[in-house]
C-alpha cells in the first residue's frame, strides 16, 4: 500500500510538458499514488495514456463542466498555443458529451472513475445552467453504466448538485457513488451527500483558508481523502509555486492537526478509503 494518495491531480496538463516524469517520479518515490483527471476528451485520452506508463498511476475521464461552454481557456491546462492545439483536432472549447467515446475509454482497467463532471456556477449564464445538468446526468449514467464512481466537481452550486443527484439516486453506484472534489459546500450539503453514499477530498485550500477547519472537523475520517488539484491550489508553504502531487504530504499534516489526530492515522484511513473507492491495487 501507498503512504498517501492524491486522488485529484492534473499532471498530464500542459504545465508539466518540460519535466512531468520528474514530477510523477518524484511522488511515487515518496509512497505517493496519484490520479490524474481529465476535463475533455484530449485530457481524458492523455490521462489515460499516461496511467499506462507507471505503476501507482490512475486515471479519471470526463467533461468538466466549464468545457461545456465556448469561452474558457487555461494555458497551464491545455497549453499557451490555442491556435497549435486546435490544430491537434481534438481540443474543443464547447463540447458536447460523446458518450460512445468517453464509455470505450472508461472500459480502460486504468481508468478509476467518471469525472471531472457536475456543475460550476461561477462563470454562468441561465443557457450554461441547462446544458451543464445535461452533460452531467449523461456521466451519471456512464457511472452506472460501467460500474464506476463518479469524480464530482461543484462550485457555486450545491443546491442544484444534490438536487440532480436525488432525482438520479437509482443510478448511483450503490454504496460506492464517488467523490467530491475540493468540497466547499456547507455541513448541511454534505449530510445530504453522505446519506447518499459521496466521500470528499481536499486539498491546499486547507493549508491557507480557514473556513475550511470547521468544516473538515465536523466531516468523519472515513469520508475524506485527499488530493492536490494540481497544478492550481499550492500548498501554504509553496506558495507561488506549482503545485504538485509531493505535497499532498502537507494537507495530510494539515488535517491530522484540524482533527487533532496523529499524521499516520491520516495517511492510513485516506489511503484505505481512497483504495476502496476507486478500487486500486
Ligand atoms: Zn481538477
């Protein structure tokens, strides 16, 4: 078994292009295992690519809900060339869920999950809203159609979240339905995320943000894992840097002191629920 497991990362993202088996390297030396999350279909398809490369390596596929629009871009996501890598063919700014293509390559034995998908209200339009819960329901049902958990990501809309996610609670893989990423909803959303089987992780946020200690304390160790999100949301003592799965390391410490518990039992129970989850071995 792992020591840790980050089981949110990006690093088959553009940031990583000059030294990502450094990277990879770096984190599994340490004990660390990782899974890296695809957005779209290019990020889905290189996560998988690179699972197939390490051992400890994982990956998530599917379409984050901010791709389902036209106007976002992130040159440490996809690179600082728009141009070159539309010319690539497979970036698309505003994508439609292919689910013929996302269900061949989540029957992958590399791939642990469907996600990242759910909602983001921060950037919204009432259009956006719709089209969001659409491609999202369609990775409901590529969950339940494969028997695999769902990697969910929720900004601005947990209201919504835990609306869809009722009305499709049939679909849901029972006692196993997923994971929310980087959770920053209310105790009371995650009441009603945990009476429907969902775990959280958190990253770096904690490290910095303090509004995050209430909440962490008043979630059981059991339904907490841990991730990095990288390459956004460093760490407080790498602040400024790039983030990386190595540091994962700090968020367990941090949450080991927010819940007053020793670092191992931390590093223990997130890796077993981790482990359990996506079904690693
Ligand atoms: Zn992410």
């Amino acid at each position: 078994m792992p020591k840790l497991i980050d089981v949110h990362t990006h690093v088959h993202f553009a940031a990583y292009d000059t030294d990502r088996d450094m990277v990879i390297k770096r984190a599994l030396e340490k004990g660390i295992w990782l899974i890296n999350v695809g957005t779209q279909k290019n990020t889905s398809q290189n996560a998988v690519e690179l699972a197939h490369k390490y051992e400890g390596v994982w990956a998530s596929i599917g379409l984050h809900p901010i791709h389902t629009e036209k106007s976002y871009h992130d040159s440490k996501e996809l690179g600082s060339s728009s141009a070159g890598n539309e010319a690539n063919g497979f970036i698309s700014r505003e994508e439609s869920f292919d689910y013929d293509f996302y269900k061949k390559l989540a029957t992958d034995p590399k791939v642990v999950a469907i996600g990242e998908c759910g909602l983001d209200y921060y950037r919204l339009t009432e259009e956006t809203k719709h089209r969001q819960a659409e491609v999202f329901v369609k990775q409901i049902e590529l969950s339940s159609d494969i028997k695999k958990p769902l990697m969910i990501h929720c900004r601005e809309a947990f209201h919504d979240l835990v609306d869809i996610l009722n009305a499709n609670r049939s679909r849901l893989n029972t006692g196993n339905p997923g994971v929310i990423h980087f959770f920053s909803g209310t105790l009371d959303d995650a009441a009603h995320l945990m009476d429907m089987g969902f775990s959280f992780s958190f990253g770096g946020v904690v490290t910095f943000a303090r509004a995050y200690e209430k909440l962490v304390k008043g979630l059981p160790l059991e339904r907490i894992v841990l991730e990095t999100d990288a390459p956004y949301v460093t760490p407080q003592s790498h602040r400024g840097e790039r983030n990386e799965s190595l540091f994962v390391e700090e968020v367990a410490q941090k949450i080991s002191r927010i819940m007053d518990k020793d670092f191992e039992e931390v590093a223990a129970q997130t890796t077993e629920n981790a482990v359990k989850i996506f079904g690693l071995k």
